[in-house]
C-alpha cells in the first residue's frame, strides 16, 4: 500500500514524470518488496540491491499466498539484481542466483552483477554505475 501511494503522490507532482518510475531496494527492500513491485503496474523497471531469498523460510511465510518467493515470477519488468560475492545475509549460491533465476522478466531483461570482493554493502561507485547505467536504458535521461 505504501509503494502504490507514494507513486499516487508523485504522479500528482509537475516535477516527476510519473510515466518512468523506478523500484530501488537495498537489503530488506530488495527481499520484502517482492510482492509490491510484482503488483504495482506503474512501475517501469526495478533495482534490487544485497537481496535474495528469504534466509527464514518456511515458518514466517505459512501461506504460499503470502511468501513472497512465489511473486518472482510475476515481476515482468527489466530488473537489475545486484549482491556482494561475499554477502553474509545473502548467500550467492544459495539465496542470490535463485532469485535472480525466478524472476519472470525475459532473460534480456534481466541483469545479475555480483560485485567480487564485496559483502553485504557493495561498493558505492560500482553501485551507482551500475544503476545508472540500467536506468538510462529503461528510462532513459
């Protein structure tokens, strides 16, 4: 709910161009929003940063209509997914590549950057290439 009335605000302001809006989630954001930018059809691309499965399954989750790893599929739009090779929350392995692979954007559409000597908080210079450069592709400038 808050996602959607945040892009109700910005949509009613002359400075946005409430056409191309973009999701960026780090750590929590890029593991807890799943649901929202799966649902929320405004959105134009997404940017999820340190995220990845759920380290607390399935015990948190007991409803599949809830869990958020059965909304992947659904986000349909171009996604960049980035995570550090040496994330202690997010594993590469086992929590950051089946993410990346459950995301239902077309394999064109979708990026997996794994920043090499990085943990948990990639960074900040490689991050804000990487973003940007995603950014312009799908928003343009």
């Amino acid at each position: 709910m808050d996602l959607g009335r945040t892009i109700d605000y910005l949509e009613t302001r002359p400075e946005f161009d409430g056409h191309r809006i973009a999701y960026y989630g780090y750590s929590m954001g890029a593991e807890q929003a799943v649901p929202a930018v799966a649902v929320e059809q405004r959105l134009k691309t997404a940017v999820f940063l340190s995220g990845g499965l759920s380290p607390i399954r399935p015990a948190d989750f007991p409803l599949p209509e809830v869990d958020p790893v059965n909304f992947l599929p659904r986000i349909r739009i171009p996604t960049l997914f980035m995570g550090g090779r040496y994330d202690f929350n997010y594993q590469v392995e086992s929590m950051q590549r089946p993410f990346f692979a459950l995301l239902g954007a077309p394999p064109q559409a979708k990026r997996h950057v794994i920043f090499e000597n990085a943990g948990h908080v990639p960074p900040r210079i490689d991050v804000i290439r990487e973003v940007l450069q995603w950014l312009d592709k799908y928003l343009g400038h």
